[in-house]
C-alpha cells in the first residue's frame, strides 16, 4: 500500500502510514480491488493482464457480430460514436476538477470510457471483409472467451472460477444435443456478460458505500487528530527507515524551529536528547533506533544548544508494513515544560526558605546527614554552627514585621559572603540560622570563622532609611567528637549556644560534656516541676512589709517554696527560670495568687497581700479574669491584692501593656513596681503605668549606711521621685536595726526584710498578726543592731608586733574595720592594747585588740582599710648595698 509523504511546514494531517497506524483506512482507487488484484499491481502485471484481456474480447465480439452481416453503415457510426464517447470520458477524467469527484463516480466513468472504446474496436473489426468465417470465427469466438476469463481473473479469481466453470458446462449440453455451437455461444455470452456484470456492480456499489462510510470516518478521526495537535498538549512524531523525521506537528514543529533547528528531515537523535536525570531507564534513543524496540514515556529536551527551557515526554514504536518490513518509527509526545517548572517550585519551596533563599530546615538536615554518612576516618570531621540573632525581636516588635523580614534578608546576604563556599548557610525559622561545614573540625579555623560572622552580622543594618544594630550568638559543635549523628549534633550545638546566650550573648561557644550534664539537670528539673504541681510540693511563706511610720505590719508579700521529697528546699533562683522556659510559669502563678487571696481572706480587714506576676503571665490576655477569680473565690476587697510587676513588661512598651495595666487597676486592685533601678530603668513609663508603690532594690539598700556610699543618695533621689508621683516606696533587703533609721530619715514609707524576721508559713503570719494584745500587728526588729562592714575571708599569715614584740599570726576574715586573727597567745590584759599589723607586703596599719578567745583575737583598725588594695600586685621594694 502506497503512502502518502506529509512535510511538516504545509501537511496539517499525518500521513498515509500515520492514519493506518491510527487504525483510519484511506479511501483510494486500491481500496476497490480486492488481494490478489493489489498482488498483481505490485507485481507490476495488473494493467497488461487487462489490456490484454480487453483486446482478446473485443476481438472474439467483432468476430461474432459479423456473423449478423450487420450493415456498414451502421456499424461504422456506431463506432465512431462509442470512440468519440469513450475517448471523451477520459480526458474528462485527466481534468484537475475531476478530482474533486467522488471515488466511486470516477470508477463508473472510467469503467464507461473502457466499455465504449471496447465496443467500438468490435465494430471496426466487424467491418473487415478479410476477416475469414468458418472455423475462424469459432476461434474468434473461443478468443474472445479467453479474453473475457483473463479479464476476470485480474479483478477477482473467485469470478473467474465461476465463470469458467458455468461456460464449460453451457458448451458441453447444447453440442451433445446438436445445436449449433455458434447460436450456443452467442446467447450464453450475452447472458454471461449481463449476469457477470450486474453481479460485479451491486458488489462494487456495496464496497463504495462500505468505503465511503471509512472515508467519512477517516475525515472524522482525522479533524479530531488535527484539534488535538492544536489545542491539547499531546502531539506526534514520525521517522523514515533511517530514523529522519518526516513528520512532526506543527505546534512542536514551530517550536523547535523558533529555538534553531527546523526538524523535517532531521534525525531525530539530533532533534531531542533524553534527560538522563529524569528519564526512568538506562537506554539511550540511539539504542531503541538501532535495535527497532519500542519505548515509552522518555523524558526529552532539544538536542542542540539553547537556552529555553523546554522539556516533552515521547514514546515510539517500530512501523512495519503488510510484509513484515520495518518502515520507520512512529510515536507520540506530551509538553512537560509547565511540570517540570511545577516541580522544580515544589522542590525549591520544599528545599528553600521562602524568605531569604536559604536551604531550610529540611536541606540543611538532609545536607548533615549527607556529611556525616560520607565521613569516613577518625580524621574526617563535619563542623556545625547555630545561630541566634540577638535584639532581633525588639526590631520586630517596634519597626514591624515587614522591617524585620527585610533585616533577615540582609543578615542571609552577610551569612553568605561571610560563609563562602566553606559550608551550606540555611535557616531554621524565625531569627536562628545554622551553617552546616562539611570536612571542617579545625577549632581556631571554626573560631575565626565564627567571630567573623558575629562582627560581620554586628555592623549596622539600614533599612527604610533607619540604622539598626544586632548581634548574634553562636553554638559550635563538631562531628564525631560531639555527636556521630545529625541528632546528636544538633543538640549539642543548641547547648553550646545556650550557653553563648548565658555568657552575654555576641561571643560563640563550643560545646563541652558539662553543657549536656547542665540540660540533663535541668530537664530532670522540669520533669519534678510538672509533677510537683500535683502533688502538692509547694508551700507559700509570707514576708511582712512593715509601716516606717508606726512600725506596724500592713501586708505581706507571698512568696513561693518548693520542698522537693529528694532534694530538699530548691531554691526559686533554680526552679523559676526553668518553669518560664517550659511554659508552667502561668499554671504555678495561678496556683500562688488563688492560695495567698485565700490566706489573706484569715487577716485582719486592713491587712495586704502581695503576689509576684512574671512578665509571661502579664503577656497573658486572660490574666484580668484570673485576678478577678480569685479575689471572689477568696472573698477579699480587691483593694487588699498587690501585683508586683518588674520592669522588663516595659520592654515591648505598646497598646496592650497599656491596656493591662488600665484593665488591672479597672477590678481595683494595687500595682506595685518591683526591682525598680535593676532593669529596664526607663522613667517615661511612670508616666503613663498607674503604680500604686515604688520597691527599691536591696542592691541599693546594701552597704547605703556606709560612710561615703552613694546608695543613700539613690534611695533618696528615688524617694522624692516616688513622693512626687503620689506613689509609695518599700525598701527591701533592710537586714540591720541601724538601717531602719537611715530608710526612714531618707523618706521611704516601708521595710521588708529579714530586719523583721525571715518569711514565715501561713500560721505563723497569722500568729504574728494576733500576737500582742492590743498592739497586735506590731513588728519588731530582729536583725543585728549594728551594720557590720563586708568581710573577706583571708587565709594568710602576717607580721604582728605589739609592746615592741614581733611575730607570725594567721588572719581569718578582714573587713574594712578590723580583722579576726588567730595563732595568738594573748593574755586578757592584752584587750585594749595598741598593736601594728601587715595587711600589704611592706606596710604596717595601725590597730587595737578588741576581743580575745580561744587563741583569736578581733582587731579594731584606727582608720578604714581599702579592701580593693588586697586584689593590687605587691610592690617592688629596692634595697641599697650597705
């Protein structure tokens, strides 16, 4: 079967091959043939055969009709009319417009043309008065039957069979019986051929109608194809033997073209390359051509070079033909460009941070177990460094969020400079980075490197036009010394950067076997707080803030213990910092306020109760209907509650802390600012915060009653702030009767210290409150009367003379007044005596014996001693030669 060849710049459907391979059957002159008629036109033998058979008949009809001694005239302008006819209908057929005719109107045409020129070469051999009679005719007769059975057998071997067959059977009954053979022969041509022909006519009528209902469908199919190619993604591909391509469509044709290579005639090796990386196979397309094997979903891009992007997906198959024989390949394709951009989004979102552009979390972890699984030796390293901004959020909190994405920007810009090719700079999420340094474990290299990034990560920031200023701290740890697994590795950076923080932050850390040792204790620690709530192992004690104008007791301060089965009293300096960390802050602050309101419900009327509030619980929205619940359930005037509020809820001074502090003072209860001078220290927020009380840090209180001590002008300053403010002010940390004195001369309104006995359970307070009689809810003083100067403990010796005596003695403690000294044999009259000491190498201070007991003694100095001289290298004495 012949072939139609398609280029692809004018052909918008595929070609002959490529319809037949969609299971579409042409409708062409060949069609109407039957197999043996499409073997003799391959043959080459088809047309002679016919011809041939043609001119045999009109030979033996011409012999026949002479036998009619038909008139000349007659016969001769019937045959130049069938001539002129038949000649006629085939130039018509030569015409282009007779091929826009259907297929079978050309065949009734042509087979009408064949008919006349048939008959009119008959007429002109039945005019030949040559032609002989007798036993000449009947071979004329036997010629033309010849030529009728040849004429048969091209077009169908079935009929001829037949034919011969009914002929042979027609001669053999009349000849027995003696009829004349010619008459015979005459009437069963006639019939013959008109039997023959009307069967041949409704047979080929039902195959033009059979044809004619394929080629509509071909049409069909064919439109489809063509709106498939244009509009969907899929479109299709055909090779020669040789593996040229000799059709493409046209979308992708015009494609390839517009990126440099026009694809007809081009191999199609040449045309697309497989993307090994993609493609689910090992074999090449050279191999599929060579070896004429199918193949199947080959992800392919152009061969040549280029720089679009663009990718399909191809499958092919061998093309043969009815006998077997390999004509080319044939396939089909699909665009993968969109989806292969589509993945390649997905897996940039899944392996990049949206933000900055780094590897994120799950690069970076996929990139350190990499590193590690490909470590091999003991020398082989992979180093690990965590980072934290440092002031990050005070920039996010106060210039906005947007400010704060475009300052991570940056900061990933520097991480990256600074980095280099030495590691993969990735972030985990919000301000904490984290550099991965595969064969790196070098600790001066990783040190310097690390105070690179921290000076480059301090330089100042500008963004919308305003400098900012961040550090970082950064954790260190180092495969396989600190962890043989990413795990392992990462924990121990995160502690080794917990520690950074710990040490003031700006400065990087490694990791060190005591940091683990610390975050067991501490988890083990949180661990006991969470089961601690339950069972019932805190217990409140309650300190007394006493009036410095009448000495009565006017509220106690509620402060928590925890009395561990195992461990013992744990100090709050332990167990609060962990409790904020682990997020059971709220759940135990709730705890203290509900039991001290209850407590505090068992006082006298004018008696207050002051609870602790921790920024996180002040941070807490629902923190106004926990106070409001308590001071209810407790059944207390919500005058008689104090919140003790550090300072650091300044920090983020916005709307909502305004806000708390308008809702808290709305139930009626009192505020009390504590530590005031130790944190934040801003002076703006008096302003605007409504504090009832100013408490004035014992930091401040320490050492105020010394001479020449600034303390006192502190506590003074502070005083007449809090007075101007309409506030009030507790001193805390008062320890010595002497300093109950100065706090009242200096004009603060209350005390609270050990002064007035140590923080007491509740029965006791209540005890302390009825005690007295009628003076009940007085304090008294119980600390020590006099304010004893700072002691040192010194364990040295020293020159001692006294009475013109000189020895060895060992001082004990020393304070700026005197210093305790034992290894003596002081006799008691020696109390009061006048002796000389050396304290500095080379110098002598004057002193008098106060105390003597059990081979000590106490030294009253004649004037004060600069304790700062004890921490000053000694000094060079130079001695002249006699």
């Amino acid at each position: 079967m012949g072939s139609v060849r398609l280029s692809v710049s004018d052909a918008p459907v595929p070609s002959a091959r490529l319809t037949e391979a969609l299971g579409l059957v042409p409708l062409d002159d060949d069609a109407l043939r039957d197999a043996s008629c499409t073997r003799l036109k391959e043959t080459g033998t088809l047309w002679p055969v016919v011809v041939a058979g043609l001119l045999l008949g009109s030979i033996g009809i011409a012999s026949t009709l002479a036998i009619w001694h038909a008139p000349v005239a007659l016969a001769t302008g019937l045959g130049l009319a069938m001539a002129v006819i038949g000649l006629f209908t085939w130039g018509v057929l030569r015409l282009p417009a007779a091929q826009e005719l259907a297929s079978h109107h050309r065949i009734i045409m042509l087979a009408c043309s064949a008919a006349a020129l048939a008959i009119a070469l008959s007429l002109q051999l039945s005019l030949s008065p040559s032609l002989p009679t007798g036993p000449l005719r009947v071979a004329g007769f036997v010629l033309g039957i010849g030529g009728i059975v040849l004429t048969a057998i091209a077009l169908h071997p079935v009929r001829a069979a037949s034919l011969v067959f009914a002929v042979t059977l027609a001669l053999m009954v009349p000849v027995s019986a003696g009829i004349g053979l010619a008459a015979v022969a005459a009437v069963l041509l006639a019939a013959l051929l008109a039997i023959g022909m009307g069967r041949v006519a409704m047979r080929d009528l039902e195959q033009i109608g059979v044809h004619e209902a394929e080629e509509r469908e071909r049409r069909l199919t064919t439109r489809l194809v063509q709106e498939y190619e244009s509009h969907g993604t899929g479109w299709f591909w055909q090779t020669d033997r040789a593996g040229r391509l000799n059709y493409v469509s046209a979308k992708v044709a015009r494609e390839l073209t517009a990126i440099g290579m026009a694809p007809q005639g081009q191999r199609l090796v040449d045309v697309f390359r497989v993307d090994s990386s993609m493609a689910d196979t090992e074999r090449t397309l050279t191999f599929h051509l060579s070896a004429r094997s199918s193949f199947s979903d080959y992800s392919v891009g152009p061969a040549f070079e280029t720089d679009a992007d663009r990718w399909w997906s191809i499958s092919g198959r061998p093309m043969l033909d009815d006998l077997g024989r390999f004509q080319g390949f044939i396939g089909f394709g699909s665009d993968l460009t969109e989806k292969r951009r589509s993945e390649a989004e997905i897996t940039r979102l899944a392996l990049f941070d949206s933000l900055t552009g780094l590897a994120n979390r799950q690069r970076l972890r996929l990139s350190l177990d990499q590193a590690l699984a490909t470590a091999q030796g003991p020398n082989t390293t992979t180093a690990l460094f965590l980072l934290d901004l440092d002031r990050f959020k005070a920039v996010n909190d106060t210039l906005g969020h947007q400010c704060g994405d475009e300052l991570l920007k940056q900061v990933a810009q520097r991480l990256t400079r600074t980095v280099e090719d030495a590691g993969l700079v990735g972030r985990l999420g919000g301000d904490e980075f984290q550099v991965v340094l595969p064969r790196e474990g070098n600790r001066d290299r990783l040190g310097t490197l690390a105070q690179q990034i921290i000076t480059a990560l301090s330089q100042p920031f500008f963004i919308a036009g305003s400098s900012l200023s961040i550090g970082c701290s950064i954790g260190i740890a180092i495969a396989p010394e600190h962890g043989q697994d990413s795990e392992t590795l990462i924990r121990n950076a995160d502690l080794a950067l917990y520690a950074a923080k710990a040490d003031g932050r700006g400065v990087s850390r490694f990791f060190r076997d005591e940091m683990l040792a610390g975050a067991q204790k501490r988890k083990r620690l949180e661990d006991d707080l969470r089961r601690a709530l339950g069972e019932e192992e805190f217990h409140l004690v309650y300190q007394p803030v006493v009036s410095t104008k009448d000495q009565r007791i006017v509220g106690y301060e509620a402060l928590l213990r925890w009395e561990h089965p195992t461990r013992g009293l744990v100090s709050p300096a332990d167990f609060v910092p962990v409790a904020e960390e682990c997020g059971m802050i709220e759940a135990i602050g709730e705890w203290v306020l509900r039991t001290a309101c209850a407590e505090a419900a068992k006082w006298p009327a004018q008696v207050r109760i002051a609870v602790n509030v921790s920024p996180i619980q002040f941070a807490n929205p629902a923190l106004p209907a926990i106070v409001t619940s308590a001071i209810a359930s407790s059944g207390i005037a919500a005058s008689r509650l104090e919140l003790e509020i550090t300072e650091s809820v300044f920090v983020n001074d916005d709307a909502f802390s305004s806000q708390m502090f308008k809702t808290l003072k709305g139930i009626g209860v009192r505020l009390a600012l504590d530590d005031f001078g130790t944190g934040y220290s801003s002076l703006g927020y008096l302003r605007k915060a409504p504090f009832d009380k100013i408490k004035i840090d014992q930091s401040f209180v320490r050492g105020a009653i010394q001479a020449g001590n600034r303390n006192a002008a502190i506590i003074k300053a502070i005083v007449t702030l809090a007075d101007t403010l309409g506030m009030e002010t507790t001193a805390e940390g008062v320890e010595q009767q002497d300093e109950i004195t100065l706090i009242r001369d200096l004009g603060c309104s209350h005390i609270q210290g050990f002064v007035y006995g140590r923080p007491a359970r509740a029965e006791d307070a209540r005890a302390q409150l009825a005690s007295g009689g009628a003076d009940a809810g007085g304090a008294k003083p119980v600390g020590h009367r006099v304010s004893r100067a700072a002691r040192a403990t010194v364990l040295r010796s020293a020159k001692l003379e006294i009475g013109g005596e000189s020895g060895e003695v060992r001082i004990r403690n020393l304070s700026a007044t005197g210093v305790m000294i034992d290894g003596v044999d002081f006799p008691d009259e020696a109390i009061g005596a006048a002796v000389r000491i050396e304290l500095v190498d080379n110098e002598m201070f004057p002193a008098t014996i106060r105390w003597i007991s059990d081979g000590r003694a106490g030294l009253e100095f004649a004037r004060h001693f600069d304790m700062e001289r004890l921490s000053q290298p000694p000094a060079r004495v130079t001695r002249r030669a006699g």
